[in-house]
C-alpha cells in the first residue's frame, strides 16, 4: 500500500523470515540426527519458501477479514478468528505436503530418502512457526497500526495533516492517512470480490457442479490406472541437458550394446600380492571361471 501507516513490507518480510527459520530448524535438526545431506537437498528451502509464502497469504486475508467483523481493539479476538479461518487450509496444505514427503522416503534411492526426509521436515516446522512466529508478527504490526506508526522507522506519523502544502512523494512517505478509523470504510480486496461475486456463483452451478463431479471421477480413473503403470527407476538421459554428449551415448548404448546384457564387475575384497605370478595366474583363473 502507498501508505506509510499501511504498509506491510515489515509484516511480508516476516513470512519470509518464518520459511527460513524452517530451513535452519530442519536441517539442523537432521543433520544432527545423522541423516546425510546431498546436493538435492539444496532444492528444498525453494518449495519450503513456496508454501511458507502461501501460508503467509491465507494469514493475511484471514486477519484483514477479521479486522471487518471484530472489534480492532480486542486481539484475542482477532487473532482467534484469523486462526479459526486460515488454520484449517494452512494445516491441510501442510498434512498433504508432509504425506507426500514422507511416503517417498521409502524409495530405494538414498538421496531421493534424504531429500525427502529433510523437505517434509521443513514443512513441519513451517506450520509450526506459521502459527507462531509469524501469529505473534501479524499483532505486532496490528499494533503499530493501531498507534498510526511509521512501517520503517516506528515514530508516530501526523494523521489529518494538511497535505497540499508537501509533495506527492513527502505525503507517501511522511503523513499517514489514519489507521482503519471507524469512520473509514475498510474496502474489499479486487480478488475477493471476483470469487464472492463471479466464481462462487459459476461453480455453484447444478451443471458446473455435475462436471465438476464428472472430471473428477475421470481424473481419479486415470490415477489409478497411473499407479498400477508406475516404475521405480531413473532415465540418466533425463539429468544431464539437452546439448550434452551424454544423450548420444546413453542412446547408442542401448540401441547397440542392450542385448548383452548388464556389465559384470568383479571387486577383489582383501589386499593380494599382485607382483606374485601365482597370485596373478589365480585371478585370470578366477576371470575365465566367471566368462
């Protein structure tokens, strides 16, 4: 918002600092437990930030929500109202997110297990500093907004100021507007209202809902046959780029040298005496045995 009283950088910022704290909570937190870290795993504070932002959204519509029904001095009630509305959809996000992690720490692919294992317990303590930390942040900026405060720097901002004397820029940035006085009408966010207005009327629909049901029917068909066609494995062709010589030779191996079959490797366990020639006419023994 262009308003210096309104303004929520400090509050997004917050939601941002949640995320990251759920970084370092979960991987210390495997690291410590012995669980090995591998390059994939790099990947996860990218999809933890992704959710913990989404969180941080769901929070925020709830509290502006509340601050139209509730009495704006009373916090306990705002803020059991907030987590009465945004708490059911940021726990499901999370218990989906957590599922999904966890079940594929049963691959055999130990980086696959690892990644798994630290992402799905980033998400765990995501919810947990979604519902604390960033709770605690969002009275906290309440309160600033309460006290018609600066978003920088938390000096008291002059509200009903004559501002035709200053510039546009000095307005902005110096002289609020007042902090959702009872006299100001709270308006609704555009995005609101096209799900109020347009998009729950349209899929409200007897026959939208009738297609809604039929999509979804079909939808879950085509999982099951999925799952039932599923294979545990990994084209190596896939992890390298497009350009790369890999692919070529990936290719002419398998067109080529496929009908013979997998490479045999055999792997000497204990330390021999290979200058000795008895010793090194036992191991071509031991080779032409196994051809």
């Amino acid at each position: 918002r262009l308003n210096c009283i309104r303004n929520n950088v400090w509050l997004a910022s917050c939601g941002v600092l949640s995320s990251g704290l759920a970084v370092l909570s979960s991987f210390g937190l495997m690291l410590f437990c012995g669980v090995p870290f591998v390059v994939t795993v790099a990947n996860a504070p990218f999809l933890i930030l992704g959710v913990g932002v989404d969180d941080m959204f769901i929070m925020i519509a709830s509290w502006e929500q509340s601050l139209r029904k509730k009495d704006k001095s009373n916090v306990k009630s705002l803020l059991a109202e907030t987590y009465a509305e945004a708490a059911l959809s940021v726990t499901i996000t999370t218990l989906t997110d957590v599922l999904a992690f966890f079940i594929g720490t049963w691959t055999a692919f130990p980086s696959v297990r690892s990644f798994c294992l630290y992402t799905g317990t980033a998400f765990v303590f995501c919810y947990v500093y979604t519902l604390t930390f960033f709770g605690a942040a969002l009275v906290l900026n309440h309160k600033r907004e309460q006290g018609n405060r600066h978003w920088l720097t938390c000096m008291r901002v002059d509200v009903g100021k004559d501002q035709a004397e200053n510039s546009c820029l000095y307005n902005a940035c110096c002289i609020g507007s007042g902090s959702r006085q009872p006299s100001e009408p709270e308006g609704e966010h555009p995005m609101s209202i096209f799900f109020k207005k347009y998009y729950g009327p349209f899929v409200t629909n007897k026959w939208i809902k009738l297609l809604m049901v039929l999509l979804y029917v079909a939808y879950l068909c085509g999982s099951i046959y999925g799952c039932t066609q599923i294979r545990e494995g990994i084209d190596l062709r896939n992890l390298a780029n497009d350009d790369s010589y890999v692919i070529p030779y990936y290719d002419d191996n398998e067109k080529y040298f496929s009908t013979y079959g997998p490479r045999v490797m055999v792997v000497i366990t204990e330390s021999v005496d290979y200058w000795n020639e008895s010793v090194r006419l036992g191991i071509e023994s031991c080779v032409q045995n196994l051809e």
